[in-house]
C-alpha cells in the first residue's frame, strides 16, 4: 500500500471515528468517565502489580478505595453544598442590588461625561451583547446537561462508570499492547514517540492538575469557611475545582469572594483575609504544586484549554468537556510532530539562505 493510500485509511477511520463519537454521544459519558478513572489509576495498579500483587487484586482493591473515598465525599459534601447553593441562589438579587448601589455614584459620574445619545447606544449595545453572551451560555450548558443526561440518568453513571472502571483498569496494559500490534510497523516507532508524548501532556495535565485543583478546592473551601464569608465552602470547591486553567479559577472565585464580602461586611479586615487566602492559595499553587506535580511537560496554553472546553461542550455536551483536554493535548503533540517534521524537511529548506536556497548549490 502507497503512502497516500495510507493516508487516506487513516482518515477515513478518524472520519469513521467522528462518526461513530457524534451518533453515541449521548450514551457515551459513563464510558469516559471510567475511561479516564482506570487511566488516573494505571500507575497505582502498575506500583501495586510491581509488589507481587496480581492486576485482578490490584484493580480490586484499587477501583474499591477510589469509588468509596468518592462517595463518602458526595455524602458529606452534598447536603453542606446543596444548603448553600439554594441559599445562594435566594439571595443573588439581595447581592445584584447590593452591587448596583454601590455603583451608582460611578454610574452617575459617567452620565455626566458623555452625551445621553452616545450613552443610550452604549447602553442598548451592552444589553444586545449580554443577551447574546446569556443565551450562547445557556445553550451551551443545555447542550452539556442533555448530552450528560440525555439517555443515561445520574444512576446509569453511578452503576456503570465503576464497572467500566474495573474491566479497563484490570486490562489496561493488554489493551496497549494490543493496539501497539497493530501499528503499521513501518511507521511504527513514530507513531510510537507521538503516543508517549500524548500520554506525557495528558498525565501531566489530568493527574498533576487534577491533584492540584483538589488541593486548591479544600483549601479555598477551608480558608473562606474560616473566615466567615457566607457560601464559603461552595466558592471554594467551586474556585478549586475550575483552576484547570491557570489563574482563571482563581480570579472568577476571588471575584465571586469579593461580591458576596461586599454584601456582606462593612469592614476592612474580611476583605484583607479573603484576598490573603486567595493569594496563599496561589503562591502555594504557583512555588510548590504546579512544578512538582505539573512541570513543564505539559504544553496546553490556557486560551486552547478555554476553547477546547467550551468546543467540547457545545458538541458532545458533558461527555465533549471530559474529550475536551485529552482531545487538546493530542492535536497539540500532533502539531508539534508534524511542525518539527515539516522544519527538519528540505520543503523548509533548513540550512540555506532566507529565501529557501541552498547557498552551495
């Protein structure tokens, strides 16, 4: 088979895979999320099977602890976070009118700068784009909740997401080296080096940041609980849980912090405290976590993690958000690959004058 018969196998079994990925994509977020599951807890299955322990007793054990530990953390967190939420949403518009209050002497000063036909376009244009940034939001978050939930209910998840867990985790090292038989041999070593560095981005992405935001979700959570702000603890996790993206968790959290302290105390002092937990958090984050636990393997620019989840959601729904950072980190490497390829290449023309030439030709 030609090279360019190669060439368009493959695409048409990515365009097969496209496919097949759209037409499931509503039954396929228990699968995933067992996928990603067994493949956080590879390397403890691997460490443990390193010990003498067979994978089956390993994946046991393993799978048991993961699922226990999560659900003793739904039982305790639930009824804590579901009371502050609705107390939340009751009181937003206490908080919205708090905040337009405060804002009326800016508001009042600006009126009085500009004219009231140029502020009155101004202000039909930021309600036209606000309507429009609400809506896109809300369909985006429809598309993740009915692509989440369209044909598998939350109890479908909860009893199929550990079985998946248990089969792909006990059976993880045959499933690889199944598919590595299967490499066109030729090409077999690249394709080799490509995968590794894929696995490289997102191990280091999903475990290491995953670490750290669990890290940042109990501290936050702690610290703003400590310091008296109400809904502290669903502001924290929340804070955590979306720092994914360096310093954007933290600052949409702080600014949260910031509106409901507002609302809420008068002093100085709760706004120094909130600002010191939201800084403690980031200093610990940025000096120690992040280049223990990250590195600079990882390669994922946050504006192509913000699209890649925001893409993801609005195709796949909840199941596209869970594709979304594996989905980045593969096209990143794959642009890498092909990049350092195409700049090794004579169509580049590395090695000869500007404009591409060999100067000893």
């Amino acid at each position: 088979m030609t090279a360019r018969n190669q060439i368009l196998v493959w695409i048409g079994v990515l365009a097969a895979l496209a496919a097949a990925l759209t037409l499931t994509g509503g039954i396929l977020l228990p699968f995933v999320a067992g996928m990603a599951v067994a493949y956080f807890l590879d390397p403890l299955a691997d460490r443990l099977e390193a010990w003498g322990t067979s994978r089956t007793v390993a994946t046991v054990i393993i799978t048991l602890i993961f699922f226990a530990l999560l659900i003793l953390a739904l039982v305790l967190l639930v009824p804590l976070l579901q009371g502050q939420v609705l107390a939340f949403v009751e009181k937003l518009p206490q908080l919205v009118n708090s905040f337009l209050a405060s804002i009326a002497p800016l508001q009042e000063r600006v009126e009085g700068l500009i004219s009231s036909g140029r502020l009155e376009q101004l202000r039909d244009a930021a309600q036209s784009s606000a309507g429009t940034l609400i809506a896109w939001a809300g369909g985006v978050l429809a598309r993740i909740w009915q692509g989440g939930l369209a044909f598998f209910n939350l109890l479908s998840l909860v009893v199929i997401t550990p079985i998946v867990s248990f089969y792909l985790l006990r059976d993880w090292d045959r499933i690889v080296e199944r598919v590595d038989g299967w490499l066109p041999r030729r090409h077999a070593p690249a394709i080799r080096e490509i995968f590794a560095d894929i696995d490289t981005t997102v191990a280091g992405f999903v475990r290491g940041q995953g670490t750290v935001c669990l890290f940042l979700a109990v501290f936050y959570g702690a610290g703003l609980t400590i310091v008296g702000l109400d809904f502290g603890l669903t502001i924290g996790l929340a804070t955590g849980l979306i720092s994914f993206v360096p310093y954007f968790g933290m600052l949409v959290g702080m600014g949260v912090a910031f509106g409901v302290a507002f609302a809420q105390f008068t002093e100085v002092l709760p706004f120094v405290l909130v600002l010191a937990v939201f800084m403690a958090g980031q200093m610990v984050e940025s000096m120690f976590l992040t280049p223990k636990l990250v590195g600079d393997r990882v390669g994922l620019h946050p504006v192509w993690v913000i699209f890649a989840l925001l893409a993801g959601g609005a195709i796949f729904g909840f199941t596209g958000v869970l594709l979304a950072v594996p989905a980045a980190a593969t096209i990143g490497v794959l642009i890498r690959f092909f990049l350092r390829r195409y700049l090794e290449s004579p169509l580049y023309g590395a090695g000869g004058d500007e404009a591409g030439n060999d100067p000893d030709a």
